[in-house]
C-alpha cells in the first residue's frame, strides 16, 4: 500500500472523514448540493483505487455489492433503448453507480482500523446539519411566516431527508460519548420534519421510533421505553397546541380521508391525487410488464384513462405522470425488471443489515443501517424517495458508508476472538 503522498492510507481516511461530515452538514442546512461532496469523493476515490491496486483484493461480497449498486442503472437501460436513447432514464441509476469506487476504497481502508474517530465526524456532521436545518426551518415558519418549512429543497423532500438524519442519530446514542448532542440532533430532526408537514415523512417518525426502541429493548427497558413513547405523544400534542400549521394540516388530512371515504375522490387533492397516479402507474406496469412504459407512452395512457373517466383531469397537471411511490413508479417506468432492482437496493439490504445485527447486537453499524434502510422504505410509499439524484446519491452513499463500518466492526470482532 502507498504509505505517503495524496493517497496514502492517513491521507485518505482524512479525506473520507472530511467528506462524511460535509455531505451531512451540507444536505439540509446549506444550499450547497450535498452530491457535489460526493462527487468529489468519487473522484479522490478512483485515484485511490489506482495507486492502491497491488494491494487491492476484491471479494466475492464485494462484486454483490457492486452488483447492487448497479441494478438501478441496468433497469433503466431497456426504456433507456425504446424511449430514443433518453438520458433522463439513467441519471439515478449513474448516481447509485458512482458510489461504487468510494465503496472499494472504504473496503480497503477500513480493515483494521480505530472506528472512533469515524463515528465523531459521523455525530459531529449529524449535529451539525440538524440543528442548522431546525434553524432554517424555523426563521421560515416563524419569523417569515411560511406555512411550512422547505429549507432549500421542496419541502417534502426536507422531509425525509430530516427525518432520515433525526433517525441516524437517535440510533447512534447507544454507546456513543455525545449521547446528549445525539439526542438534541434526533429532536432538531424531527421538529424539522414536522415544520415540513409533509405527512409521509411525519408519518414515518412513530415507525421508526418503535423499530429503534424495539432493537435496543434489551438495554432501554420498559421503563424507558414507555417514557420514550410518552414524549413522542407529549410532542405531537404540544405540536398541534402551538402550531397553527400542524393544526390545520391535521384538519386537512382528516377532510381528505373523509372525502375519500365517501367516495368524491376528486375533492381529495393530496391523498386522492396519489390513489389516481397509483392507479395510472398500475395501468403502465400492466401494458408492459417486463420493463414498464416510457414518460410520453404514460402521459398518452393518462389522457386516454382521463376520457374513459377512469382518472380526473387533475392527473393531467402531474409532469410524467409521476407516481409518487418509488414502489408503483419502479412499476410504471421499469416493470419487473424494476421492481427486481428496487428489491436489490431497497430489501436485500435491509435484510442483510438485520442479519448483522442479530448475529452481534454490539455491532452498532449495522443497526444504524438497517434503521435508515427501513427509513427509504417507508418513505417510498407516499414519494419517489430514491429518483431525485440527490437523494439516490445520498442513499447509496450512506448505505455503502455504514456497510463498510459494519463489516469493520465485524471483522475487528473477529479477530479479537481469534477466528
């Protein structure tokens, strides 16, 4: 291995620390594009990769994992050939694939080494972003009077991408030294989320919170687990009493799942417009099952759907006919050879961090990632949570981070036991 110069091994576990705590510092709380850092690192990481390459051993798990990583690209590609070569197909899935180097190289440079130093630049950028996101959020909503925050993204995505950072640090407090800044960037998150009022990310913050109590029941006890379900309830009153935003979403939700249920979907905008763009995604998975229809070839369907009185005029407005799930839009442009890549980049790797973790509950990583996994997962009922590049990158690249920490932790562990 290069043990001076730009590429060395100090040098770079320098460069990717550094770049850890900047992409979190930078994705809610800045306008500065969080996908810019990773880029860079992209970059760093291919000229790591090439002065390293006699010491550089690729495994089986490895290739899998590029493999993975690759799956969004490679069910693009079909729709990609019928659409005339339309390169709006393959931007997320180049997004996803552009991690690839930065996962190699955390491979090689993470086995063995000291994860404490990871974990403060990990906390510290955490920290950081949350509270700056909350400050944004609420010099918007208070004192310029916005309805709901959106920070420098929609506000839907601020959403989730708040809701995804709340929840990465409130599954870092076991065993970390910064418990208290962990638990103050956990409810920075969350209120962000909720100034947001987009509902899918909201939605999600009870979920969550069952699954990481759940994980660490054998520690917390009852005792406080109850406590920590008291002052979720406790805040979401408080959070209805105080904030007219909240209180007039709540009743908005409440008038729109009435009007579903009295069947005037029309008058449903928000919830009744996602069942009709589910609908138009269903109807574009069955025309072409294997790989879905183009953008035009939905739009032309959506119209026809439209005049058969199928779907209202109002999915006329949405661009694409967007589906708002990542699920029925996987489904939509990419059919089974969509759904296919969504199980390999969304499922498999829940399910392997899961594995992880119940092998060894002390392996913190991995029940870091499969908190955030679960994240995506509900976040991509209601949205598109992993199609915007910045959010596939932001995905792809946390995912491949927390593997790498998760397999050092394992192997360190191994080790230590003499196997």
């Amino acid at each position: 291995m290069v043990t001076n110069g730009l590429f060395s091994r100090e040098r770079a576990l320098k460069v990717n620390q550094w770049a850890l705590l900047l992409v979190l510092v930078t994705l809610i709380a800045t306008p500065l594009r969080s996908h810019a850092v990773v880029a860079v690192l992209m970059l760093y990481s291919i000229g790591y990769l090439v002065a390293n390459r006699a010491s550089l051993a690729v495994t089986r798990f490895d290739w899998a994992v590029v493999g993975v990583l690759s799956l969004l690209l490679l069910s693009r590609v079909p729709i990609f050939v019928i659409d005339d070569y339309s390169s709006r197909y393959l931007s997320p899935g180049f997004h996803m694939v552009a991690v690839v180097p930065i996962y190699l190289m955390l491979r090689h440079l993470l086995v063995p080494v000291d994860l404490r130093q990871v974990r403060g630049y990990l906390e510290w950028g955490l920290v950081l972003g949350t509270l700056g996101a909350l400050a944004v959020a609420l010099y918007q909503t208070q004192l310029q009077g916005a309805y709901r925050a959106d920070g420098f993204l929609f506000s839907i995505n601020l959403g989730y991408l708040s809701c995804a950072m709340a929840f990465l640090a409130a599954s870092l407090i076991r065993g970390s030294h910064r418990k208290a800044w962990l638990l103050a960037a956990a409810l920075a998150g969350v209120i962000t989320c909720l100034l947001t009022l987009a509902r899918g990310a909201i939605l999600a913050v009870p979920l969550l919170l069952i699954l990481l109590l759940l994980l660490n029941a054998d520690r917390l006890g009852w005792k406080a687990i109850s406590a920590a379900f008291v002052a979720m309830v406790t805040l979401a009153l408080v959070s209805y009493a105080t904030l007219p935003s909240v209180e007039s979403r709540v009743a908005y939700t409440v008038d729109e799942f009435t009007n579903i249920a009295q069947g005037d979907i029309e008058a449903a905008v928000s919830s009744g417009g996602r069942l009709q763009l589910w609908t138009a995604a269903s109807h574009a998975f069955l025309a072409r099952p294997l790989v879905g229809l183009s953008y035009d070839e939905r739009e032309a369907q959506i119209a026809e759907l439209v005049e058969q009185g199928v779907l209202t005029d109002w999915v006329l407005g949405v661009g694409r006919g967007h589906a708002h799930s990542q699920y029925f839009e996987m489904a939509a442009t990419g059919g089974v050879l969509g759904l296919i890549a969504l199980l390999g980049y969304l499922v498999a790797p829940a399910i392997y961090h899961w594995r992880l973790y119940r092998r060894d509950r002390s392996n913190a990583w991995a029940q870091v990632a499969l908190v955030f996994t679960v994240g995506f997962a509900i976040y991509s009922l209601t949205e598109a949570a992993i199609h915007h590049e910045m959010m596939t990158t932001f995905y792809a690249y946390m995912q491949v981070v927390l593997l790498a920490l998760a397999l050092c932790h394992r192997h360190g562990v191994s080790s230590s036991r003499g196997t």
